[in-house]
C-alpha cells in the first residue's frame, strides 16, 4: 500500500514580534527594543487525511502557527509549504485565492468569528461567493442548506442570527463555513474549548464524521489532553515556542518520554491515579521576550543539568518518538507511567 502524500510541509519556521516600548519612552527610560520569539524553530509534516495535534500551555506559540499555516501571519522566517506550493511565494491575493481556498480555519470563540449582523445564509454564502463556486442565486441557496444539513443544523436556521443559537450551534455554523469552500485542510484552532463538556463531545463527533466523509485533514490545536487523545493520530508538544517530543498519539499517551511532556500529562485527572503522590515540578514559564538559555525547560525540570543550561537540544528519534532533551538522549530518565484510559 502507497504512503500518504505529504500535504503540509512546516520547515524552521519562526515567528517574532516588536514588543518595544515606543522610541521616546525607550530612550527617556534608556530601555533596547524587545522581540518575542512566538515560534523559533519548528518543523513537522503532515499527510492527507491525518490529525496532527499541537498542545502545549498557554503562551506557547500554538495559535501563532496556526496563523501562520493558514496565512494570517507572515513568517519571519521558514517555509510553510502546502501541496507543494510555498505560502510565503504566493504575493497577491490573486495568486493565493485557489491555494487559500483548500486551507480553512476554525476559531476558538464561534461568536467572535461570526459576524452578528448578518443572517447565517449569508454568513456560509460568503465563501461560495468569494471564490465563485455557484453560478446561480437559486444553486447558492441550495448549497447553503446542504451545508447546514450536513452539520446536522437545519435550513431554516440560516434565516436566523448567530445571538440566536448556543455556543455548540455557532460552532457548527463555523465548520459549515469553513467547508463551505469545499477545503482538504481545516486548522482547528482549540475548536471546543469555550463550549460545555456534552457540548464539546459533540462537536468532536461531528468533525470526525466529517473527516471520514469528506477525507479532511487537520491540524487540531489544544490544551485539554483528553480532547488530543481522542482526537489525534500524531501530536507535537510545544514549550516556549519550539516542539520538544512529536509522536504517534497512543505512543506518547502510552510512553511520553520529554520531562515536559509527563508534567502535562500528569495534570489529567484519573481515578486510577487519586491518592498517588505527584512531584510537582516548581518555577514558572519563562519570560519568552528573554528565554533562558540552553533548553529552554531547564530552570523547571528536575533531571536538568550544566550541559541542559548551556546547550539546546535538538529533536532526536529515540524509539520512534522525535524528543528534544538531552536527560533522553543520554537515557537518565526514570520509566513514566502508561496514560491510556483517558476519555472526553
């Protein structure tokens, strides 16, 4: 059987920001200009038809990718390569309409998204007129209401307003607008993090019945490791901007091999585990407008060493599991438990 094609391409992609005090203040306060390095640094394909999952705590550059694997930042620097093409190349607007048409995002905050004065017809219409897929008014709004129907809301919901619909509803008009394009990418940014647990599990059902439909891919971003682990068949971890371990969902839920990478799991609640003594790991994230240096994780981790405080490490397969730390490579880390009954 044929490997999977490989339909995204993410190759030393980094991402900084001016976070500079205004030049008169900088020079009364004798302060230097200041950047934040959302992303420094990561690489990871995709293949078609897979759910590639990033997780990791807040403020570590998760949603900064999303934005740039759909176009919405400009890399600093890296190629974001989608079905062979380089955004970045792509210059006008003209030029990148049939790619930016395959490739689709949708957002953490479903209200925020849509806009609140206009019907949800012509919310989902926008794209099917933005890139001219109907020829007629009368095919436009029988498309629409296949749409609807295929997120399971009906057609005469697109007569309403989104304040009109709960959280869970405008999630699903969301998804009808972003396949409204007919994309094989969708970018979920933390798709159901604002919505009820019941909610969420919906939702998550809906776009996997999806996925196996329409054969879509995702790069689904997350926090709530329950949500990835039912969600995804690979996940990369990020910490401060980089990925540190990359690995087949069940092989990192089963065997996480970064110090980081347990910490995170080890937040999950279990009734397996209720009672058990945990060694939590001290000290907060790290100023990433001033990042420590070596590993980045070191000033948190307790197996850190000289070597961790001076040299970063790089992303090594060990085991068949791609892991940036030099406490793995070096094999001075004690055996971490299974994570495998987790549940959303």
């Amino acid at each position: 059987m044929a490997e999977p094609e490989t339909l995204l391409h993410v190759e030393e992609l980094h991402r900084s920001f001016d976070v500079s005090l205004p030049a008169i203040e900088r020079l009364m306060r004798g302060k230097k200009r200041a950047t934040l390095k959302a992303v420094d640094g990561i690489s990871f394909t995709m293949r078609r038809g897979e759910t590639f999952a990033l997780v990791g705590e807040s403020g570590c550059g998760k949603s900064t990718v999303a934005r740039l694997v759909v176009g919405l930042y400009r890399p600093t620097s890296g190629r974001v390569v989608f079905a062979g093409q380089e955004l970045a190349r792509l210059k006008s607007r003209k030029a990148a309409a049939p790619l930016r048409r395959r490739l689709q995002m949708i957002f953490q905050d479903p209200y925020a998204s849509l806009n609140p004065r206009w019907q949800v017809k012509r919310i989902i219409a926008e794209p099917l007129r933005t890139h001219r897929l109907v020829a007629s008014e009368a095919a436009l709004r029988q498309r629409v209401a296949e749409l609807l129907l295929q997120v399971r809301l009906s057609p005469v919901d697109g007569d309403k307003f989104p304040h009109e619909f709960s959280g869970g509803q405008r999630q699903r008009i969301s998804i009808a607008r972003a396949l409204a394009s007919n994309p094989e990418f969708l970018v979920c940014d933390e798709p159901t993090s604002a919505l009820d647990v019941s909610v969420q599990a919906q939702i998550l059902n809906l776009m996997k019945d999806l996925q196996r439909q329409l054969g879509l891919t995702y790069l689904f971003i997350s926090h709530n490791l329950a949500v990835i682990y039912q969600m995804s068949d690979r996940v990369g971890v990020m910490y401060l901007g980089r990925l540190v371990e990359i690995a087949s969902a069940e092989r990192l839920f089963a065997a996480p091999r970064h110090p980081y990478t347990q910490l995170l799991l080890d937040t999950i609640p279990s009734i397996e585990i209720t009672g058990r003594e945990r060694e939590p790991v001290g000290g907060e994230v790290p100023n990433p407008i001033n990042p420590p240096p070596g590993c980045s994780f070191h000033p948190r981790c307790p197996f850190a060493y000289e070597r961790c405080r001076r040299e970063r490490p790089e992303l090594i397969d060990v085991g068949g599991t791609l892991v940036a730390c030099h406490a793995v490579e070096e094999d001075r880390l004690p055996q971490a438990r299974a994570y495998t009954e987790y549940e959303t």
